[in-house]
C-alpha cells in the first residue's frame, strides 16, 4: 500500500491567525473574492484539492502538522470573525496531524526552498514563503519536503483481516525531538476515506446504507477538540457517517446515540418536517460504530452536544 503516496498530491497552506481556528473546525477556508471582487489563484487553488491529498499547513514562521484531505471543496460561509473579506467562499474539510514539535521554516535548507521557487509555489525566489493561501507542489517536492522534515516514511500498511487497521507513519530518525516518532494509528473505513482516493464505498454508521466513499465522513464520536491527545489517537473515537445527513444530524445533536447504541431523537430540537421524517426512518437503529471502546464518545456526545441527562 506505501505506493498510494505516490499518486497524492501535495499542499502549502499558509495560516497564519486562522491556524487555529481552522484546526479546530478540521477545515482549510478561502475566500472566492475580496470585497472589490478581485478573485486570487492561491484562493481558487482551493477547489483542486481532492480527497486524500497530503497538506502542510505553515503558520508564523513554523511547519505545525500535515493534513490529509477528507472532502474536496465545497461552498461555505466564512468561519472566522472579523476578517477582511467576503462571507462568501468555499471549504475544504481535512484531517489534521498536529506536529509534536512544530518545525521552522529555517531548518529547511535554503537550498531547498530556492529550488522549489517557480510559478504557483509557494516559495519565492528569496527561499521565503510567499504572500498567499494555498499552493500546489509537485509530487517530487512534496516528497523532498517530508524528507528534510524527517517524515520521509509516510506510507499506509494494512495489517490484519477482520479488524483490519491501517497505520499512517510519520517517522523521523534525526537527532532532534522534532523529528521524533511519530505514528498514527486510524480505523480502517477511515483511512480509506482519507487516503484511496474515493474508489471504494462503504457503510455509514448511522444509517446503515452503503455510499461511495466521498458521500462519507470520517466523523468524530466525540467532537475532536474536546478529545484528548490519547483520545485523538484512538481508532474508536472515529466511525463513517453519510453526508445524506446522518453526519450534519449528528454533529448537530439532533440524534444521539443510547447506551444500547440505538439511534434517538434528541427531544426539544428545532426542526422541520423533512428533517423529522429522515430522522423517524433512522431512530430505533442498531449503530455499527457502537461498540465496548466507543460507548464512552456515544455518552459524550449525548451529554454535552445533546444534552441528554
Ligand atoms: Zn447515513
């Protein structure tokens, strides 16, 4: 499996401010046009990126985590607040691997940023990072890069066959702790949603229909930034939900799930009568995430996101 990379494309994204705001909602934003209407490629790049793409996301002076692409671009208001741009953009949802140690842009070698200076990088013919948001790297300069970062073995192994996992190793041997070990483990119907490219589908946890993998989430159990560093870690916090709105009901506390791992309805939510009739045809149901490890992000979930007592 370590040739997928092969066919990944790879991302810059410059954050600066909106890093941790876009970390936290697992998202990459941009504008479509400035308040003048003046549109940007480094915004428009946005819409190129595609599932399983591989992101370095850089703020302030420091390489902060690698993303792998989840959902490819889609209309979406502005996250942030206050900003000097338009509402009107587009989203790219992404699952991010925060560094342990965030890396400076110094380290990597002048030499490397200058041969990675040419139109549409993201470096300019100084070795600096340019003024912009989202730039395309050839596969070979995105492989270059992880390399003088010392996450040279990205690769996906699959292991086992019925509860099969895939390991996504970030690894480092350099004498720095920034380069230490790092490794990722995630459930499997995740991975595949994150790394082959949309080619096989799967069974939405909720409710139960098989969709093509980039009608699916790898949704968070447990909302991910209330998970801690273990739990984040943890393949049971993670579980397939279809976007045809068992992921958006979820999310949103509109269901939850039972400690028998039923499906309910979370009473007193605000709803329509669509939404009431896509919720009746799911309420009841036996969910397949549901398991002895998982129970506790269920029980989150129904405490605090739909508050359940
Ligand atoms: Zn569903």
């Amino acid at each position: 499996m370590s040739n997928d990379i092969q066919s990944t494309n790879f991302w810059w994204v410059n954050q600066g401010q909106t890093y941790a705001d876009e970390l936290r909602l697992g998202v990459l934003w941009a504008p479509i046009a400035t308040s003048e209407g003046r549109r940007f490629g480094h915004w428009d790049a946005l819409d190129e990126a595609s599932i399983g793409d591989l992101v370095f996301h850089y703020a302030n002076g420091y390489l902060r985590a690698i993303s792998v692409v989840q959902l490819s671009s889609r209309p979406a208001k502005t996250p942030f607040d206050n900003r000097p741009w338009d509402d009107a953009g587009r989203e790219v949802r992404t699952t991010y691997f925060e560094l342990d140690v965030p890396i400076p842009l110094a380290s990597i070698p002048e030499s490397v940023r200058l041969a990675k200076s040419y139109a549409g990088s993201p470096f300019d013919r100084n070795g600096d990072v340019k003024q912009g948001y989202f730039f395309g790297l050839s596969g070979r300069d995105g492989m270059e890069l992880l390399e003088h970062l010392g996450l040279d073995d990205v690769s996906t192994d699959v292991t086992g066959s019925d509860s099969a996992t895939v390991d996504v190793r970030l690894l480092g041997d350099g004498p720095t702790d920034a380069t230490r070990i790092r490794k990722i483990r995630l459930e499997q119907r995740a991975i595949r949603l994150l790394l082959l490219k949309g080619s096989l589908q799967s069974e939405c946890a909720i409710c139960g229909e098989t969709y093509p993998s980039n009608l699916l989430a790898a949704a968070h159990i447990k909302p991910r930034y209330a998970c801690s560093e273990s739990e984040r870690r943890d393949l049971a916090v993670i579980m397939a939900a279809c976007l045809f709105g068992c992921d958006a009901l979820y999310e949103g506390g509109l269901i939850h799930v039972d400690s028998m791992g039923l499906v309910q309805q979370t009473r007193g939510s605000t709803t329509t009568a669509p939404v009431s009739s896509r919720i009746g045809a799911i309420a009841g149901r036996q969910v397949s995430a549901y398991s002895q490890k998982s129970a506790k992000y269920f029980a989150w979930h129904r405490t605090h996101v739909a508050g359940v007592k």
